[in-house]
C-alpha cells in the first residue's frame, strides 16, 4: 500500500480551533491524510509542538518533506496543489470575497475568540456578553448573509459548495453552540442561523465531535 502522502499536526479536538479548519477542508474534499496528535496540556507539549511544527503551534502540514504552517497557509497550499478540486470558488468575483472573508477571521474578531473560547463537545448555559463580543458576532452574521445571499444560491454553504472559506468559519458555527448565542439577538434575519445549523450537520463535523466528546470523556473520568 502506498504511503499516504500528508502529514497533519493538530492539537486537542474539542479546543484547537485552528487545527479544526485544515483538517475539516482535507476530510470534505477526501484529501488523505496521517493525524499526528499533540496534546497542548500534556507536559511534552512544547518538545512534540516544535519536533513538528517551524512555529512551534498547530496546525502544520508535512508533504514529502516539505513543512507547512498556519491554518490559511496550509489552506492555500492545497488548493494549488490540488487545482482540480474546488476549495475555492470557480467564478472570479465569489473567490476573491472568499478570500476576503477568509482572512477577516484569520486576522481579525480577537474578543470573540478570547471570550468565547472553543470547546466543542460542551454546551454552556448562556451569558451575558462583552460589546467587543457582540460587534464580533454582528460581523460575522454581516459576512454570512451577504455570502449566501449574493454567491450562496447553488447550496447550503457560504459559496454554495463547501470552500475554504466555510473551513475558516466553522469553529465560530461551534463556539456560537457551545455559548448558546442566540443570532437572532445580534440582528439575524435566520439566513446565519440556517447556515450555522447546515454546517453543524456536516458529517465531518459530527466524526469531529465525537472525538472531542472522547478527548474531554477521558480527562474528567
């Protein structure tokens, strides 16, 4: 049998976010891959973190020697590497917004993630939120309307298919659970909430929680 031809580092399923996005655009478009591990609160984090990974952080994408780091970099990387798939979209105009809205989250919304942090399997009761949260959360249902409203006809996703750009978004769709942030309060007209709902429903997403639900079974047990 032929040896599998990437590597991916990620972290701890129920809390790196950022490990979530490469690794659910590989499993969407059947890109196979080896799953290195690291546990990011086990005491050789640091040693296994900088063995695999130039940054010493996840996620990293090994092929045939050649290291890749950074969710959108590694994004890239394989949408070059594989032209033929879809990870972005064909028409010009709808890829160059995806692009856009793909770096927005990777460079922006810091209250969001520094209040909300992922943790995937759990359901929290909800909360009040700060305004840095809250004009986060505006943004994003800002994003998502006009994604699917202007380039989303051909399906459920934010450019119709599934893209990198949905890749980038989806650990938002699992922080937006797990703190039961109800859309409609920020001004959501049901257009995020249905897309939040759809990606939910992926089948990846569910092969993902389930090991999350493992990951934090086995620390409290």
């Amino acid at each position: 049998m032929a040896e599998t031809r990437y590597q991916l580092v990620i972290g701890n399923k129920n809390y790196s976010s950022w490990s979530l996005r490469p690794w659910l655009l590989m499993k969407r478009f059947c890109l196979a891959f080896d799953e290195i591990m690291v546990n990011l609160r086990g005491p050789s984090r640091h040693e296994e973190l900088v063995q695999n990974s130039p940054s010493g952080l996840v996620p990293a994408l090994r092929d045939e020697g050649l290291v890749i780091w950074d969710s959108l970099s590694i994004a890239e990387y394989l949408a070059e590497a594989h032209s033929e798939l879809p990870l972005w979209p064909e028409d010009h105009d709808a890829k160059a917004i995806a692009r856009s809205v793909s770096a927005e989250m990777h460079s922006r919304f810091f209250h969001l993630r520094n209040e909300m942090a992922m943790d995937f399997a759990r359901i929290r009761p909800a909360r009040d939120v700060s305004d840095g949260v809250a004009a986060d959360i505006r943004r994003v249902i800002e994003i998502w309307r006009l994604c699917r409203e202007k380039y989303g006809s051909g399906g459920e996703f934010l450019f119709g298919g599934f893209t990198i750009a949905d890749a980038m978004y989806a650990p938002v769709v699992s922080r937006f659970r797990t703190y039961d942030v109800k859309l409609s309060d920020y001004g959501d007209d049901g257009t995020a909430a249905q897309y939040a709902k759809d990606l939910f429903e992926m089948p990846e997403i569910g092969e993902w929680g389930a090991a999350s639900a493992k990951e934090i079974s086995h620390q409290e047990g």
